[in-house]
C-alpha cells in the first residue's frame, strides 16, 4: 500500500509539472499561442500546488467533496478544468467558423463581380 500511495504521489507531482514545461515549450516554439497557454499553465499550476502540498489543499477539497481517497480528488478537479478548456476552446472555434464562414460569402460575392466587370470589358475589347 505504501508503494501505491508513494507512486501515486509522484504521478501527482511530475505529471502536472512535466505537462507545465511540455506547455511553455510549446509557446516558446510558436506552435501554441499565448492566450491560450494561459488556460493550461493556470490548469497545471493549480495540479501542481494541489500535488506539493495535498495536506492543505487537496484534503479541504477532498473532504468539502466528499471524496475519501485524495488523489481521486485531484483527478475529478484535473478534469473540471479541463472541461472549462474545452469549453474555451469551443467558443474559439465557433467564432473562427463564422468568421471563416464570412469571409468565404465576401470573397464569393467579389469573384461574381470580377467576373461581372470582365464580362462588361470582354465586348469592349473585341470592338
């Protein structure tokens, strides 16, 4: 029992912190943008503190909860902010959709009238 418990709290202390650098890694090489790392470093640091001091936090959380064994506590709180990111995430990719969604009718309605104006020339050029 030892061993898990002393295995668990490893998990509970690297994963978040290895998952915190993975995350400014990624930002430092351009393939995550900023305001969005905001959510995952702020998601991390709280695992994190939650890990390193599980006496403090994770008990009172775990006991306002009703949860017994602490750990499982962290997890159930990893994946409610996890859910807020999502949620954050689906609002992003609905606005980059309409907006994707505008911008494909603006340049439709430009291209019928190129081709309207190219019409108008075509006659004029073969008098």
């Amino acid at each position: 029992m030892f061993n898990a418990l002393s295995q668990t709290q490893i998990i509970m202390r690297l994963g978040p912190i290895f998952l915190f650098v993975v995350v400014l890694e990624l930002v430092r090489r351009r393939k995550l943008r900023e305001d969005y790392s905001l959510g995952w470093l702020f998601t991390f640091g709280v695992l994190v503190s939650m890990g390193l001091f599980p006496q403090v936090i994770l008990s009172s959380i775990a006991e306002f909860m009703g949860i017994i064994y602490e750990p499982t506590a962290m997890f159930v709180i990893g994946m409610g902010l996890m859910m807020i990111i999502l949620l954050q995430f689906s609002v992003v990719i609905t606005r980059l959709s309409r907006e994707n969604k505008q911008a494909a009718q603006v340049i439709a309605l430009l291209n019928t009238r190129i081709h309207e104006l190219e019409e108008r020339l075509d006659p004029q050029e073969e008098n």
